[in-house]
C-alpha cells in the first residue's frame, strides 16, 4: 500500500492542500455561466466534481482510480446530479480539442509529467477558457536527498518551486499566467465530510495507519520547504 492507496481506501475527497474549504472559496470567486463545460481531473471520490455541478455547470470529473471513480459515482447519484465520470490519465485526455471552457486540477498535475498534462489540459480548453490548478510548491532547499524522499513517499513526479511553475506554463502558451493562492505550508486538514465512503475495516488496517503516520511526520519534518499555490493561466492562441 502506498500514499494514494491510503487515500483510496479512505475515500478521502478533500486531502489536497487548503481542502475543500478552500476549494470552495475559490471557486466561488471564479464564476462561469451556468451551462459552462467545466473538466475536472483528478476528481478522487467526487466531492469538488458534484460542487461544480450544483453551480449549474455541465462537469466531466476523470480519475484514474476506478475505486474512487466508483465512490464519486455513487456520491453524485445520492445527490441526484448528472456528471460524467471518466476513467483516464490526464498525460492522454481522451477528449477532442477545444472541448470545455475551465479545466480544474487538485493536487495531481504533481503526481504526472507535469509539461505533458499541462500541455493536455491546454489542448482541450476552448479559446478563452481557463485552467485553475492547485498544486504542491517547493520552498527554499531541503536537500536532494530529501527531495527524493518526498517525492518517493507521496509518488510526487513533478516537485518544483513557484518559478518554475510559472515558467511550465508559460511554455505551454497559457496567457496571463499566475498565482492567485500561496501558502508557504500545508496546512494540516481535519474536514467532515458526511458523504465520505471509506473501505470496510480500513479505518483500522495497521498498514494503513502505518502510511497515515508517516504522512503526519513528513509534513511536521517538511513543513517549511512544502506549501502550495492556485496557478491560473488563460488559452488566447487557439492555432497550437
């Protein structure tokens, strides 16, 4: 078992870095018409996915976990909400060009070859549509070895500072690109979340617990090179 393994087990929908709490806050700044084609990646077991819904937005949620897909389904089913869940990798979105008008991302554009996803999720936005992505920041040095820690607990591909998130955007031709979120630690999150659906005995699996510990002490050892930050950047040059 590993770090998302855990996660999966738990049906942990809001362990991204601020939470839901955050999430919605933001996206209640960040309004689209109701109608708007809104994809999610990386939708875990689909609590921001049914939020955008109730905006009155038309949401397309893909995970690459068929477990979680499966607790994100029934979540929006008991909420009687109509949203596509998809199994895919946000490397090879398998959508058409220019075929939403927001693409948000949590928490998983770390965990990929970032210059690839970022390069997908700017294919299938429509001109003009814009890309929300919250994501792990590094701070200061922690040392390569440490680095490589990190990055082997969590299965982090992708472990970068603020500029250079900004230069991976601007790369990818999103106009405007910055930051409209940074923390300088991540916070620890405790969030009730009443539709949570967790694995029968996972709560009490010693190996997950093991996981939940070292997850604990890595952000305690950490905490000052490890925050995040929400990367906004708009599609203009729809002729890529």
């Amino acid at each position: 078992m590993n770090y998302l393994d855990m996660l999966t087990k738990l049906g942990e929908a809001s362990a991204h870095p601020g939470g839901f709490k955050a999430t919605a806050a933001l996206l209640k700044k960040r309004r689209l018409p109701k109608g708007s084609h809104v994809l999610e990646v990386g939708c875990g077991a689909g609590r921001t996915a049914c939020f955008l819904a109730r905006q009155g937005y038309q949401v397309t949620a893909v995970d690459q976990s068929a477990d979680m897909l499966e607790k994100a389904q029934r979540r929006a089913a008991k909420a009687g909400l109509d949203i596509r869940f998809l199994k895919a990798d946000a490397e090879s979105l398998p959508f058409d060009n220019e075929s939403f008008d927001m693409v948000f991302v949590e928490s998983v554009t770390v965990f990929t070859k970032a210059d690839i996803s970022l390069g997908e999720y700017w294919r299938v936005l429509k001109k003009d549509g814009r890309l929300y992505d919250r994501e792990i920041v590094l701070f200061g040095n922690p040392g390569e070895k440490a680095r490589r820690r990190i990055q082997r607990f969590y299965g982090i591909r992708t472990l970068l500072p603020l500029p250079e998130w900004i230069k991976l955007l601007k790369s990818n031709r999103y106009a405007g690109s910055k930051t409209v979120v940074v923390k300088r630690t991540i916070p620890f999150i405790t969030e009730l979340d009443q539709q949570r659906e967790s694995d029968p005995g996972s709560i009490l699996d010693p190996e997950l617990l093991q996981i939940a510990v070292k997850n604990y002490r890595m952000l305690v050892r950490y905490r000052k090179h490890l925050g995040y930050a929400v990367f906004t950047g708009k599609k203009e040059d729809a002729s890529r």
